[in-house]
C-alpha cells in the first residue's frame, strides 16, 4: 500500500502543471533554516512590507499577500521572491532540493540544524507539495545526514511530512512541522530547529486575522519528545512514556509598523505521570501553584514563557527593531511575573546602505534555570538537544543551567555577478561553576553562493572553538535547485 501511495504521489508530481493561489484555504510553508538565500529576501520582505512575523514558519500564502505590496516600490526583491517562490506556486511540485558534501574531523553541536554534528558528510533535504483542494494540502520532505563514523547513527528526519486540513483562519497540521517561537533568525530561547523535529498537530491561521480592525495571529500545538527518566513521586523515576510539549502563541498589529505577542510552551506527561486535561487547564491558569509550589508527584510538568515585540521602522535606510523577554519560572510568588529571566534584542537592516547588503545582529542574556527541571531528568531536550537557545546546548554535557550570553551577527552581500557572500558569527559566554570551567566559544560561518543555470552553488567554511576549548571545523559543497 505504501509503495502504491508513493507511486501514485510522484505520478501527480511528473504530470501536474496546474497552479494554486491559496484562495481561502490551506497553505504550505517555507522551510527554516534550509535556504538561507531565499530566507534573507523574505525576512526583507517582511521588513519593508511590515508582516507580523514574532514566529516561524512563514506561510506562503502571506508571503505572496505581501509581495504584491512591494511591487512598485522594490521590484528587484519582488522579481527575485517571484523566481525564487516559483514552485509553491503549483498544485504539484517539488518546491525545495539541496545536496551537501562535507568534510570534518570534528564533532560539534551544529547550531539550529535539528541535532547534525561537524562529523557528517553527507546531507540531502528536499520537500514537495500536493495541494489536492483549498482544504486539503499534502506535503512530503525530509532530511538525510550521514556520518563517516560508523558508532554514529545516520539521521533520518521526516522533516516537512505533513498533512494540512482546514482554511486560511484555522489550519491544522499535523506531522513534522518546525515551530521556531521567536521573532528573531539567530535564536528562539522557547523553541527552535536546534533538536530533530518533533512529531506534532497544530492548528494556526496562515493568512493575518482581522477583528473590528485589530489584526492578529494565533498558533496552538501539541507535540511529542525523546524518551527519558521522569520524575513522577520523590526518588522515583520511569521513561514508559514520551514526554509531551504543549504551546500557546499569540499575537496582536496595533499598527503597521508595530506587532507584540506572548508565547508559552509547557512540557508534560511522561513515565508513569498522568496525562489528563486537567493537568493541561490547571499549568495555564494556575502556573505558580502548578509547578513552583507543588511537589513532584503533584507538579503538573515545566513551564516557559515570552513576551516579544517587533518594530518596522520606514525610511530611506528601513530597519528592524525586536525585544524579547522571557521566563523559566515565575517571580515573587506571582503568576503574572516572570522569573529567572531572559532578554534578547535585535537589528535587522533589509538593505544596509545599499541594496546589495543586509545586516542582522541579536544579543542575548539569560539568568539560571534554563531548560532544567527536576521532573525531568535530562530537562527540555529532544534526542539529547536543547528545544531553544543553541548557546545553552554546552550545559547538557554536565547538567548544569547557569546565566550566560550571545551575540550573533549576519550579513548578506550580492556581488555584481548575482553571487552571494554571507557572514555568520556566533558568541557565547557560559558562567563557570565550582567543579566546570566554560570558556567563552565562537564560531565563524563563510558561503559564496553563485548563481548556475537556474540553480545554486555553494562553497562554505565552518570554523570555530567550544565552551570547552575545543576547536573544530568543517568545509562544504552545496548544490540546490
């Protein structure tokens, strides 16, 4: 039957000329952190046409919404999204292929790359689509990476593998989808693509919602994680079953140019600790008296939170500006208030001084407690990787949760022959312990992107030195469609 079904998908993939405009109905998404070319021109189109983006992914049909708006006033960046988007288009079509050769001795923590390491050498990633009605979008991908070294398991991801029913204002997704609840590209401290995906139903609006003039988005979703020991009474520990995640996103566009929300995401269950609705009501309403000040057999689960705020500011040199602030816990015994505190903020340039050049640069800080919890014994992971921050990964070797920060910064330079060459740096900084000594990492990404018949070719280096003081690198070849 499998084979049947797949037979029959690449039938319709090969014979499907048809074209879909998302009129109504469900939508597919483009992926995070898979073409950071396309990527860097849709983060500008959100910028200069001032979409409501504090989470990710995009959906195409906003991205196209949005395109139309910036057609006279930036019709190279709306010509190129145009190329670039052309796939998504089509009811049936192969909407994203890359292939990658790498080289490393090392074995380092690849940040947001859903769980791959410096050792591999291969990695295939590709996604399709199948709008088969305005209710009804079915979509396969995935992700392949193997490793040189036979004691490390090969990955593969269904990453992308979903199907979507429902319409533009309530459309639910079920299988691998990412979720990256932030508004920033470098980081998301409540959840990204730094661990493999996680299997999930949701249900979101793909088109921004309008109520009495106030515009506004939502994103509700339940998802499963790896296997580990739970917590379930003092001094007893079980891994029967997966831990769950579960996340409230909401947001509101008082203005054109401003949008704020707040997200909260809750890991529950697991082992033998009981799974009911009640438990779920009880850590929303009530998260103070559901996990700070309660024991471990009656400790509803772990629970983080945020407040995020973006600015679009017009103008000859347009620009963004975003806050974030977040909680592991709450704050002088009040539920409202956050505690053991995180705070991120963010530039991003579109074009900086030039239409050639863009610019992003985030900082971050965060305070003790982060992605540990005594319920659960390896804390919020998945597969033995941080769901956040990917500078906070380091701690999962030793257990320990202490403050730190990180910068990050990227730039995108078009040459006059259409290449691209883009910069990655990544810093961090991890207070030290009594018995752990961290020491401050960098990391350094370099890519020249050239242009070739329709597809891309990049040549990239990865380079750098950890918390521990062990250096790594990497180089690769790239080829997309």
């Amino acid at each position: 039957m499998t084979k049947k079904l797949l037979n029959g998908f690449l039938l319709l993939a090969i014979i499907a000329c048809t074209t879909h405009t998302f009129a109504k109905g469900v939508s597919p998404y483009l992926p995070i952190n898979v073409s950071p070319l396309v990527e860097n021109e849709v983060n500008r189109l959100a910028t200069v046409a001032g979409i409501s983006n504090l989470t990710r992914p995009y959906s195409l049909a906003t991205i196209f919404e949005n395109m139309e708006k910036i057609k006279d006033s930036h019709p190279r960046l709306y010509s190129r999204l145009k190329t670039s988007l052309a796939p998504y288009t089509k009811s049936v079509s192969v909407t994203q292929f890359s292939t990658s050769i790498k080289a490393s001795q090392d074995n380092h923590s690849v940040a947001n790359q859903r769980g791959t390491t410096t050792n591999s050498n291969l990695n295939i990633s590709f996604r399709t689509q199948w709008q088969a009605d305005d209710w009804l979008g079915l979509y396969f991908g995935g992700d392949l990476t193997h490793y040189k070294e036979s004691h490390l398991d090969n990955q593969i991801q269904p990453t992308g593998s979903l199907i979507a029913l429902g319409t533009d204002w309530a459309q639910v997704d079920i299988g691998y989808k990412d979720i990256w609840l932030s508004p920033f590209q470098g980081s998301a401290q409540l959840l990204s693509t730094h661990a493999e995906t996680l299997p999930s139903v949701s249900v979101s609006n793909n088109r921004q919602l309008d109520t009495f003039g106030i515009q506004w988005n939502y994103n509700a979703f339940l998802a499963q994680t790896s296997r580990q020991l739970v917590q379930f009474r003092p001094g007893e520990f079980s891994d029967k079953d997966k831990p769950l995640i579960a996340g409230l996103h909401f947001s509101v566009q008082p203005t054109d140019w401003w949008s704020i929300g707040a997200s909260r995401v809750f890991q529950f269950a697991g082992g033998d600790r009981p799974v009911s609705f009640g438990t779920l009501a009880r850590a929303f309403f009530d998260p103070r008296g559901a996990d700070n000040d309660a024991s471990v057999d009656e400790e509803s689960g772990n629970q983080i939170a945020a407040i995020s705020s973006k600015i679009n500011f017009d103008g000859e040199i347009p620009f963004s500006f975003t806050l974030e602030l977040g909680g592991e816990d709450t704050s002088n015994n009040k539920a409202y208030q956050l505690g053991n505190t995180s705070l991120t903020a963010g530039l991003y340039f579109p074009y900086f001084f030039s239409e050639r050049l863009s610019f992003n640069y985030e900082y971050s800080d965060w305070q003790t407690g982060w992605y540990n919890n005594n319920v659960y014994s390896e804390g919020y992971v998945n597969e033995g990787n941080v769901l956040g921050h990917w500078a906070m990964q380091p701690q999962r070797v030793f257990d320990t949760a202490t403050p730190g920060n990180s910068h990050f910064l990227e730039t995108f330079w078009q040459l006059e022959n259409d290449s691209v060459l883009s910069v990655e740096l990544k810093t961090s900084e991890l207070e030290s312990t009594n018995n752990i000594i961290y020491q401050d990492a960098w990391e350094l990404k370099l890519d020249y992107s050239i242009p070739w018949k329709g597809h891309v070719l990049t040549i990239g280096t990865y380079l750098g030195e950890d918390n521990f003081g062990e250096r790594f690198s990497q180089v690769k070849v790239r080829w997309e469609l």
